[in-house]
C-alpha cells in the first residue's frame, strides 16, 4: 500500500516541480533537521505562522507526528528513488554523474533536484517530503512539502522553506 503512495507521491512533484527533463539524484537525499532560524523538529513545524527576523513563516498545523517521524525513519538510509519513479522523461543519475554533470560547464542553466522518500501518516493521508533543487549558476532552494490526500490525488498544502540562495 505504502508504495503505490510513493509512486503517487513523485509523479505529482514531478508534474508540479518540472522535474521532468532535469535531472534527479537517483538515490533519496539526506534530511535537513536545521536551517540557520530553527531546527526542524516536528513541535517547530506545528506552527500556524509566526515572524522571525522580518520574515512570515508558516507552518504546518495539521502535521501529524506519525507522519514526521514516519519521514524521519524512511529517510536514515538513502533509497534508489528508481523504484518508485517510472517516468521516461525524468533523468536519474547515480552520485558520480549527478557531480559529473553539476560541473560541466554545457549543463550550467540545468537543475538539479534531490527528493527524500516522502513519510507517511498512519491512515496514508499525509505526507511530508523534502525537495532540493540546484543550479550551478542561478539561486538554489530547499523546501520541506506538507503533502494532503483528497480521493486518489496527492496535493501539496504548504511548503516550508529550508534555504534559498
């Protein structure tokens, strides 16, 4: 049951994310527990919305602790996103040739993502996932995706930032 979660889980970030025709690490990225405002544990992410140096942040009051330690859990290992991910259109590169690429200068417009296997809430209504996305020469991003189930449709409700540079 859990799988065919996560088959939906990444075909919708693929669609969503233009990830198709980039390129993606083919193994799941490591968590980020801290960013330089706070650590990211599942009490910091419950917030409704708060200000911190200028800046609004909201959080995800709906998030389940089953559902974060679900993705604290899946992710202490990496895992061949390959088994999930079936899409022709996306690019999985082992490590090698993700950094192989990263530095040549022909692919310097082209992003690069990272995903981590998404965790789950026990009854597979929530998700919590995290996407990284880089360029050698433009901005580079991280989010962590607050991810709610309606019928068959996977739907992202919040997005947390972790950077941006």
């Amino acid at each position: 049951m859990r799988s065919q979660h996560e088959i939906e889980i990444f075909a919708t970030l693929i669609e969503n994310y233009s990830i198709a025709g980039e390129y993606l690490l083919e193994e799941s990225g490591s968590v980020i527990t801290k960013t330089s405002l706070k650590d990211i544990t599942w009490e910091n992410l419950r917030i409704k919305e708060t200000e911190m140096y200028g800046m609004r942040i909201l959080g995800f009051p709906e998030l389940q602790k089953e559902t974060f330690d679900n993705w604290i859990s899946v992710n202490t290992q990496p895992s061949l996103l390959s088994l999930w991910i079936n899409n022709p259109k996306v690019n999985l590169l082992s490590r090698a040739e993700y950094h192989n690429l990263f530095n040549q200068d022909d692919h310097r417009w082209s992003m690069f993502y990272t995903l981590t296997r998404p965790g789950l809430s026990d009854d597979f209504s929530q998700a919590l996932i995290q996407l990284t996305a880089f360029c050698p020469i433009t901005p580079q991003y991280g989010n962590l995706l607050y991810m709610e189930r309606t019928g068959n449709k996977w739907e992202t409700k919040l997005s947390y930032g972790l950077f941006n540079q």
